[in-house]
C-alpha cells in the first residue's frame, strides 16, 4: 500500500489517500476520500499537473464515493446515527470508508439504485440537524 497527496479544491490544505500502484504513476484508489471530488474507491487515475483537480480518471472502480457531514458540534452526540448508517449500508455492499471529525465519506456500488441509498442518508439526515449528504464523484 501506498499513498498519494491530492489537494483540495477551494482549500490550501492536501488529502493523503491510500492507493496500490499500479505502475509509473498509475494508482487505484483503496478508499473513499473525505475532502477530493471526484473519486470513488477502486478508481483508476494518474496524477496531472496539467488537470485542474490535480488527477485524471483513467478507470472507474464502478463505486459512489459518498459524503455525509453534520455539524461538528453535534458529532459526538450523532455517532450512533452515522453507526446505524453503515450498518444499513452493508446489505446492499456499502461501507463507512473515512471518518475526521463531522465529515464521513462511503463507498457504494454505483449500480444500486438510488431511492435505495437515499432513503438511509435521507433518515440520517432527518435525526441529525444540520446535517447533509451528496455524492462526490459525479
């Protein structure tokens, strides 16, 4: 396992993302990232100073790179809501991939339909104030 610096648009600060080279500058990505759109785990990509977010999309992995996020000040207390989201996640092959604080980000297969998701981020939303979600990688 390897790992690549990816900036974050808007943002004078880089995401470190787990990767497996898979040669000169090549990678897939093994996770969901929290902060870069545009990226799904399992994706194929370069790294390009000539694109404007840094990478190019050479492969998808076939996945939904989705965040949830709520405000820091209620995180603790909405753990357990952000738990029962991933455990929901799990019977149609979802997972929690990233965690920082109030910002999580899933990964889901990109062929499961969406009222299916979106009816548990939804909920999530719905116990959690303030809270939201959206994909990030498309």
């Amino acid at each position: 396992m390897s790992q690549v610096k990816l900036r974050v648009p808007g943002e004078s600060k880089e995401e470190v993302l787990s990767v497996q080279e898979l040669g000169p500058n090549r990678y897939r990505l093994l996770s969901a990232p929290l902060w870069v759109p545009g990226l799904a785990a399992e994706d194929e990509f370069e790294l390009s100073d000539a694109e404007p977010r840094g990478f190019r999309i050479l492969k998808s992995g076939g996945n939904l790179c989705i965040w949830f996020r709520m405000p820091p000040e209620v995180a603790e207390k909405h753990e357990l809501v952000v738990d029962a989201l991933d455990g929901g996640l799990e019977w149609i092959g979802g997972r929690l991939d990233g965690k920082a604080g109030s910002a999580f980000s899933f990964t889901l297969a990109a062929s499961v339909d969406r009222p299916v998701y979106a009816k548990a981020f939804d909920g999530a939303v719905a116990r959690v104030p303030g809270s939201s979600w959206k994909i990030s990688n498309v």
